[in-house]
C-alpha cells in the first residue's frame, strides 16, 4: 500500500495540473509519483521543473538514449515502478525491437554503439550502491562524450536516483499502460514483477 494516495487531477492545485501535463507526452500518463508530490504543490514543481531541463533533447544526447540511461539506472536500483515507465518512455521516444530487448545486456548487443555502451556502463555504475563508477569507466565516458553530454547524462542518473528512491519507498501504484510495457516486455526478460507496485 502506498504511504500517500496519488492526488487526481481534479484535487491538484490548478496552476500544477498544467504544468504536469507534460508528462502524458513521454509516458501517457501523469505518474503516481508526481501525482503524490502533488500533495505539496511547490515539491511537484520544482520537481517536473527539473524533469523538464534534464529529460528534454537540446544537447547531444537524445531524448530516446536518456530514456534507455534511466532504464539502466533503474534496473541497477532494482526499482521495478521507474524500469517500466522507462521502457514505455524509450518506447514512445523510437527506441527501436532491437534496442529495446538488448538494453539489458547493451554490453553484448549490437544495437548500441561504443558511446551509447559507456553511457549505459556508466549509468549502472553510478546507480549501484556503493557506487561503482572506475577510473576505466570515467574514462571511458570521456572518449566518448564532451563535458555537457557527461551533465547530461550524470544529470539523468541523478534524476532517476529521486525517483527510484520515491517510488521504491513511497510504494507508488503502477499505471495500466507502464504495467502492461513492464510485463510486456520486462518480465520474462528479466524477472521484471509489480512487486510493492502492484
């Protein structure tokens, strides 16, 4: 059960319910997570706020590989609510069969190319507690990618850190549409279950 009820949309403060109408592009829905926060309106803004800046595609990385970084985050913190709204969203974002049944094992896949692997190396590594984020693979990070990309992408980890940790805690619902993408695609894959979320 979770710890506070997801607000619906007609209970938001007004000026909130639109701005949190962004998220229904990416995910078709506005996320429980969200909708909790939502109980603190200033919470739910800064937080979509932030959200905004470091999902949106203006720099080098494309919106689909952020999605697919906040799947690799979320497979590495276990948080199995963000894993399926992260495989709807890289879904939505064109992320194509082949990148969306290899990202599990990007390492081996041929659908991922050398810099995609060190932005996915390097986002498991940083979501991993303790983090395990080398030398090798910061460096490996460099070859690759300018010092924006690196915000870029730390800025997407460090996104999905606040919400694998909300969600895992809050033990926030899972949405039908993200439900079905999770079972879909996720559960004979990688043992992907509602689980909490259920």
């Amino acid at each position: 059960m979770a710890i506070a009820r997801p607000l619906d949309e007609d209970e938001m403060d007004p000026a909130l319910r639109e701005e949190v109408q962004f998220f229904k592009g990416p995910l078709g829905v506005i996320p429980g997570s969200v909708r909790t926060m939502a109980h603190r309106p200033e919470v739910a803004q800064a937080f979509t706020a932030l959200n905004v800046a470091v999902m949106r595609g203006t720099g080098s990385v494309t919106p689909e590989l952020k999605r697919l970084i906040g799947y690799a985050s979320s497979f590495a913190s276990g948080c199995m609510y963000c894993q399926a709204h992260m495989i709807l969203a890289s879904e939505r974002f064109g992320a194509s069969e082949e990148r969306l049944a290899g990202v599990f094992d990007f390492e081996g896949s041929d659908a991922f190319d050398g810099a995609e692997k060190a932005a996915l190396a390097f986002a498991r590594a940083a979501s991993a507690v303790p983090n395990a984020v080398t030398p090798a693979l910061e460096a490996r990070l460099r070859e690759h990618w300018d010092e924006g990309a690196r915000v870029e992408i730390m800025a997407v980890v460090a996104l999905f850190g606040w919400l694998n940790r909300w969600n895992d805690s809050m033990g926030t619902a899972l949405e039908d549409l993200p439900r079905s993408r999770g079972e879909g695609r996720l559960s004979e894959a990688t043992g992907w279950a509602v689980g909490k979320h259920g």
